[in-house]
C-alpha cells in the first residue's frame, strides 16, 4: 500500500511527524495527501526524515546539483549539496551526466540526509553512444535502478509526447525547446518515429512507482526558454497531458509533482500557476524560477527569486533555485549558496503572503529583536546570519546601534521620548 493510498485509510508515522513540523493538524494533511495535494517525497528504502511538499505547508526549495560531461569532482557537488541544505534547501536533485552516475547517485544517496531527485532519461541517454539509441528497456530499466538505489522523486517527461509534438511543430518558437529531457525525448521519438515510451507505457511507470512509493514529477518538457515563448499553444497542451497523467496516477494510488513553466513575465504567472492547479486537480506543482526577465546572465538567481515569490503567492508549492552561472555554465559552490539564500527568501516571501502564521512569526520575532536592538537574536533569525554578522562588524561603533545612525538612531530616539513624554 502505498502513502497516498495509507491517507485515504488512516494516519502513519510519517504524515504525524511532518504535521507536527509544519503546525498543522494531522487530520488536514492525511486528507490532503489522499486527495493528492500533498506529497510527502520518501522512498520505502531511503531512511530519511519525511517531509511535505503541497497544500496548506510552506514553500519549499531545491537545489539541482550534479556532475556535467566536461567536469567531474564528486567531492565539489557533494559540498554543494550540503552548502544549499545549510541555507535553505529542502531537497536535493542530483542532475549528473558526467562519471560513474551510479556512484555519484549512492555518495548522494549515503551523504544527503534529505530527499533525493534525479531525472532518469539522463542516465539512460548515457548508455548508447547517442541519445536516439537508447531504447525502451533502457529507460525503463534506469528508473527501477534509481528506485531500488533508494530515489525519493524522479522527473520523468511524459507529457512530451506525439500529441505535444504536434503542436510545436506548428507554432513558432524563438527557443524551441530548453527542457534537456524534453529534448531527449523529442529526439529519441522523432528518430524511432514512436511515441514518448513513458507516455506510452504509463502504466508500467505508474506499476514501478507503487513498488518502490517514490513520487513522480512530471516534467516540463515544453517549458518556455525565454518570454517570447511564455504561456504559448505547446506550454498549454503539455498542461493538459499531464492533467491527465496526475488523474491516473492518482487513481493508481502513485503520489505526483507537477512541474511548470521556466519563463514567464510577471503578468502571465498568475494564469500559469492558476492553470496548472486546475488541470491537475491541486497537484504540488514544482517551478524553476519562474524567471522573469532574459537579460540578467550573472543574476538569474535573483530574476528566478522575483518570479518564485509571485508563484508561490499564487500558488506553486517547490522552487527550484537558479543561480548566477544559470545560462553560463556550471555553479560553484558560492554560487550555490547565493541561490538557496534568494530562492529561500522567495520561498519566505511567499508564505508570508499566503498567510502562513509560521512565516509571520518569524518575521514578528526579528521586528521584536530589532526593536529591542537584540543584534544576536537578529543574527539568529537572518537567512545567512554569517553575513549579517559581517556586516554588523564592518565599521566600529560608539553605541549600541548599528553604524549606520549611532546616536541618530530613530528606535532609540523615539523610544527615550515617548518613555519621558508628559503628553
């Protein structure tokens, strides 16, 4: 039995501990994972602590990390993984197409004491000297292996298929298609002349996911790689395929993600995340960025944050991060760390406006230390209080207020007035 088909019976261990983490009531998420809502990503053979990714829970963050043909240190990606964890991510996927994948994959799984994600087509493209070779075992065969190594959730672009195909042959995009699974996909049907083996033979996916209760994400193949593409006919029809993919998981008792757009202006995210919650019943529905603007290589982990932010309001429930080597090349561990932080404060942001009372407290708390000018519990509840410390310390100080205004210092000023006022 698996844990969407377990909510619809009863609570377990796993939906009473995530509740409890994330204050609400356990009643609520058993009656949002059942109905498919929530997810809480945990393969049966990864001993990890659960957590929930959906409805009425805070936003939560990824971080893609990973080996690429031309650069191979196991060791680098493993400290990314940990520096992103350490400032604010949630997950972890591992994205390599360099190396031994399946060691890469085991250190992950061993050395990362969180849920882990990988994209199978990746691997299985791997094994044949070209991505059109590989065949349906192939596939196949690489997502049991990531599933009995113990992978939690796994993008699988099934919404890519000869229907979708279709519909971008005949609209014109500026970027084609961006999705590197996407791209497998088309390359690997149009040269076999044959549908998307995981579209075509779903149910067999669906059959591996029960054995094993790791969530599928279906991705988005179809995503926009620039805003000249955004919210076009093939991001449309690649919604409703999966739509109708997330329906019959469901009914198979399979936990799903849902994944949507790359680039979007800030006009069109509300129609996208709105769209996509209703094609797909409420499903999560996991983003990268969306990024908001194309003109911003070196800073796209803040365009991603401005565009997570305004999702996450609107509904989107997992932001994976971009950061400032996004459309540039591989990311260093900073550059890691800078894309949690951002990505983690949209994530904050988003909650806020949702009207998570677990955000607005910890926004309530750093007014009260500010108030107080309690600069050690600011530092505590900063996103990177080794920064704020930093920059606290820069100049010397004559006062117990920051450099900035000293004696000037307005809460100080107004507090000694009204405390000494006759008024």
């Amino acid at each position: 039995m698996t844990l969407l088909e377990e909510a619809q019976n009863g609570l377990t261990d796993d939906i009473i501990n995530v509740a409890k983490s994330e204050g609400v009531a356990s009643e609520r998420l058993k009656r949002n994972i059942a109905q498919g809502r929530t997810v809480i990503p945990k393969n049966v053979t990864h001993d990890i602590a659960a957590i929930g990714i959906g409805d009425s829970l805070r936003t939560k963050v990824n971080a893609n990390i990973g080996t690429s043909i031309d650069y191979v240190e196991i060791t680098e990606e493993l400290a990314k993984a940990k520096t992103a964890l350490k400032f604010g991510a949630d997950t972890v996927m591992d994205l390599s197409t360099g190396g031994d994948l399946d060691r890469i994959r085991s250190e992950f799984l061993h050395e990362i004491k969180s849920p882990i994600g990988t994209v199978p087509i990746y691997q299985a493209a791997m094994r044949r000297d070209a991505v059109v070779s590989m065949t349906t075992d192939d596939m196949f065969n690489t997502v049991r292996k990531h599933a009995r190594d113990g992978v939690d959730f796994m993008t699988i672009h099934a919404g890519v298929n000869l229907k979708s195909l279709e519909v971008l042959k005949k609209n014109k995009r500026l970027m084609g298609v961006v999705s590197r699974g996407g791209a497998f996909t088309i390359a690997w049907m149009t040269h076999n002349n044959a549908d998307n083996p995981f579209y075509a033979e779903y149910d067999y996916l669906l059959e591996l996911a029960r054995e094993y209760d790791f969530v599928i994400s279906l991705g988005d193949g179809m995503r926009s790689g620039c805003l000249h593409d955004a919210s076009d006919r093939p991001t449309f029809i690649e919604y409703i395929q999966i739509g109708e993919l997330t329906k019959r998981a469901y009914e198979n008792g399979v936990q799903t993600l849902v994944e949507g757009p790359g680039h979007v202006p800030l006009n069109e995210i509300e129609t996208n995340v709105k769209a996509m919650k209703s094609l797909t019943g409420g499903a999560p529905l996991y983003l990268l960025g969306p990024i908001v603007t194309d003109i911003a290589p070196g800073y796209d982990h803040i365009t991603g944050a401005i565009g997570g932010a305004l999702a996450g309001m609107y509904g989107a429930d997992f932001l994976c991060m971009t950061t400032p080597s996004e459309h540039l090349g591989l990311p260093s561990q900073e550059d890691i760390k800078q894309g949690a932080i951002v990505t983690k404060i949209a994530a904050h942001v988003a909650d806020l406006a949702r009207g998570m009372q677990n955000a607005h407290e910890l926004d309530k708390e750093m007014a009260k230390s500010r108030a107080s000018l309690d600069w050690e519990k600011q530092f505590k509840l900063s996103v990177d209080p080794e920064l704020a410390r930093a920059k606290f310390n820069c100049h010397s100080r004559t006062t117990d207020a920051c450099s900035m205004c000293g004696d000037l210092c307005a809460i100080k000023i107004a507090k000694a007035a009204l405390e000494n006022s006759k008024l």
